[in-house]
C-alpha cells in the first residue's frame, strides 16, 4: 500500500510488555527429520528491501525472489541457479517506478512450461490512478521482454494486493487478481506505528483479468467477490487446478456494514470456485466460521492457498482481538484443509500460540495429504528480554497431525520489530517436495548501526 508504509518505525510499547508471552507454538509430533541451511542474503540493493515474494522452477533449477526495495528503484527482482546458495544481482522489475511508495506488493510465479515463464507483478501509481503491472520472462528471469499495465477504467480507483496464477493446462495463460474500488476517496485506513496499514471503510473487492498471450494483453475486469462495486472484500489468492482448470480463490473478506460510508466489520476467510474461467462463482464457502475474526486493523496481507496432487485444499490465515493493530491478546495463526474440493473444511488447526504480535502465514503443498505452513513472526530473543521477528516452518499431515515441533528456519539473525518486515514472506518446494525454500524481511544493523530491513533465504530438506 504507498504513500502510507514507513519501512523503520517506532516499536509499539503494549507490544514490549507482553515479550515474556512470545514463544513458538510447539505440541507433540513425530520424529520427521530434516536439515535446514543457513540463511542466505539476497537483498545487496541500498535502502530499505522488504514485503518478498518467491517462486520456484523445478524442471529447469531456478529460484526467483521479488520484493519492495528502495535502492533498486521501488521493485526488485534476482534468481539463484544454485538452489539458494547464491543470487544473482537484483534488478528493477521493467516499469517499478519511483520508490517503495509507488511500487508495492509484488507477487512472482513461474509458467509450467518448457520456457520456463516467470511473471512478476506489482502494483503502482500514476496520476490518480492505482493498478497492477505485469513483466514477463522468456529467459528465466535475466530479462523481461513484455510488460503491460492494465489500466483501470476509472479515474480516481483503489488498488491494491495482488495476486498470480498460471493455467498448467493451456501455455501462455495467467490470471491475476487484485483488490479494486472505482472510488479511492471511499477508502480510509488504519495503520500500525510499526508496519503498514488495513482499512477501516472502502469500496473494495476483489477482481479478475486474464491473459491469454504470456501476459501481453489482457481481459477486461470480471467480479470475483459477490457485491461489487463494495463487496468488502480485500485479497484473494488464486489458483488453477491441472486437468479441470477450475480457478480456486481465498477471499479475505470484510463485510461492508454501512452502504454510505463503507464501513467494514470483522473480515472472515472464503472460499470460491468458478469452472467456466471466472464467468461465474460459487457462493463463497466460510473457512473456520468458529475460529475468530480479522481486525480492519491487520497490517499484514493475510490468507494463503495451495493444493496438493490429490486435489486437497489448503488454506492458513490469522486472527486476531483486543489491541488495536492486530497486536491483539487472542492473535493465532489457523490452518485449515478440504477433501471435497472446498465444499466443506475441516475443523480448523492451531499453527502458533496465541500471542499479542502479528503471525504472516504462508502454506505451499507436499506430497499427497502434506502442507509446509510458515509464519513470521515476533519472539524474545534467547538470553534477553528484547523482541525479534523470527521465521518459523511445520509440516502437516491430514492424517497423521504436526510431523515436527515449530522449525525456526531464521536461525540467530532477529528482525528489529521497529522496523517493517514487509506485509508477505515467501514460501514454495523445490525440486522435490521434501524441501522447502522460505525467504522473510528482517531488519539487522547496518554498518552505522541503524537498522535496515534486508531480504533472507534459507532451504529445509526434509527426510523421505
């Protein structure tokens, strides 16, 4: 969101007297074993590097992370060849603009096809004007041939969080998502003194374009949240089932409860489905109806999505209560699983403790009846009474529970929780589905002993 993140800011002091509170979520679990390297910096652009997103090409051996950087010009792009090990040089992202205030929240995934494809999107302004931008690249990721902007037909729009997802079932088609209004004045915020900002009241939704020629040219916008033109709904992750090519979406949904000034209730996790290539939608399905809410206050984009082999959902989200900000009393990280391609969800999973501080979830798919579920989040540091953000990776099976106790995958590096990590983290498997590749922001002391948020990634190879 620009114009409204500061990437160092001033710790929250409700936030200090609850460090005693801040622990790892651990619960019995059997004896899994894996490996976990050691953190790798992929972030040498100057200035503050924050909010990454990644994604991973297993047949041709790449890893790719994108994320908000100052010093590379608003948007940052790099690959490993290696398997994490070392990463290219960053580049600006073809059409990033400006500084992190004018390009944000991006998102990155690759095409499953000889090519290799990559997408990188993000959001940008121009004039009055809030929208998505799509780069691709025909040579994974050195350079990025086509970039279009897709322009909204309003003058004054919202935009906001988007998303990406390729079809594995037609080459060169990829869809996008993102959170519209035809009316940015309609949108207020709340914003935490440490991270960036939720709203309290808009004419938000979620919306759908697609591409049918590698992301040249692109659909007109359908309506994926039920509602528009304020449906209240601000995120939605997408995906697109191999055979069927039906399209599942998460929906982070707050419900407007005033028609005149958009104010928006408690936000709730939903669930849609169209099979005719996002013509229609299923009526959105509540995931965790009995497990809490979100605050207009949350920071951070909530909600992820993944499917495994056998066509089982995945989704992890957070809730919160009390405090404002999200750093609430009752804040939990949940996971939840579908067997019946999202028709009904299981009764929900607890992921971390109940803690005052924000919990960023992520999820990627296993093998058959897997989820790796990560999270960022703030703990003490051993053998002090100061906070850091750590970042944390479990295993889940559908049907045997936690496969290993919480796994601090950031190792000694600690985020300064006075300084923004980025409102996503990035997460996916590799080249085989026991091993996992994380990336997070964490702010660490610069050379003059300011803090700097940088750019991490680690590998956990997990045993067979």
């Amino acid at each position: 969101m620009p114009h409204l993140r500061a990437l160092t800011r001033p710790l929250i002091a409700l936030a200090a007297l609850a460090a005693a509170l801040f622990s790892p979520a651990y619960a019995s679990a059997s004896s899994l074993g894996y490996t976990v390297g050691s953190p790798t910096l992929v972030s040498p652009c100057s200035g503050q590097n924050a909010e990454v997103e990644q994604a991973t090409d297993a047949r041709n051996g790449y890893i790719y992370q994108e994320w908000m950087a100052a010093g590379c010009n608003g948007i940052a792009f790099s690959r490993s060849a290696d398997g994490g090990r070392t990463w290219s040089n960053p580049m600006r992202v073809p059409g990033a603009t400006g500084s992190t205030l004018n390009s944000w929240d991006p998102d990155v995934v690759v095409a499953p096809d000889q090519y290799g494809t990559v997408y990188a999107a993000y959001m940008t302004s121009s004039g009055s004007q809030w929208y998505p931008v799509v780069a691709t690249s025909f040579d994974h990721g050195q350079t990025f041939a086509a970039v279009t902007a897709l322009t909204p037909p309003d003058a004054k729009n919202w935009g906001d969080r988007d998303f990406l997802a390729t079809d594995p079932n037609h080459p060169g088609t990829v869809y996008l998502t993102y959170d519209y209004g035809p009316n940015r004045t309609s949108v207020t915020f709340a914003c935490a003194s440490n991270g960036s900002c939720g709203f309290s009241t808009g004419d938000v939704n979620v919306v759908m374009q697609k591409s049918t020629d590698y992301g040249r040219t692109w659909s007109a916008m359908s309506h994926v949240s039920p509602g528009f033109p304020a449906s209240g709904a601000d995120s939605g992750p997408i995906y697109v089932e191999p055979g069927s090519g039906r399209i599942d979406v998460l929906l982070q949904d707050y419900p407007i409860t005033n028609t005149t000034t958009y104010a928006m209730g408690p936000g709730k996790t939903e669930f849609t489905a169209s099979s005719d290539g996002g013509q229609t939608w299923s009526a959105p399905v509540v995931v965790g109806p009995n497990n809490g809410t979100m605050s207009v206050d949350e920071w951070w984009i909530d909600g992820a999505l993944a499917v495994d082999s056998a066509g089982t959902l995945y989704a992890s989200w957070d809730t919160q209560a009390g405090f404002p900000f999200g750093l609430g009393t009752a804040d939990t990280g949940w996971l939840s699983f579908s067997t019946d391609r999202g028709a009904t969800w299981s009764t929900p999973v607890q992921v971390t403790n109940t803690d005052p501080v924000p919990h960023i979830m992520e999820v990627t798919a296993g093998a058959r009846g897997t989820v790796y579920v990560s999270y960022l989040t703030q703990v003490t540091i051993p053998n002090t009474t100061s906070l850091g953000y750590a970042e944390f990776l479990r295993p889940y099976s559908i049907s045997s529970g936690w496969l290993t106790p919480a796994i601090q995958v950031s190792g000694d590096i600690y985020g300064d929780p006075n300084t923004w990590p980025g409102d996503t983290t990035g997460l996916s498997t590799y080249q085989s589905l026991n091993q996992v590749v994380l990336s997070w922001g964490s702010g660490v002391p610069s050379n003059n002993n300011q803090f700097r948020s940088e750019i991490f990634s680690s590998t956990v190879t997990f045993a067979r």
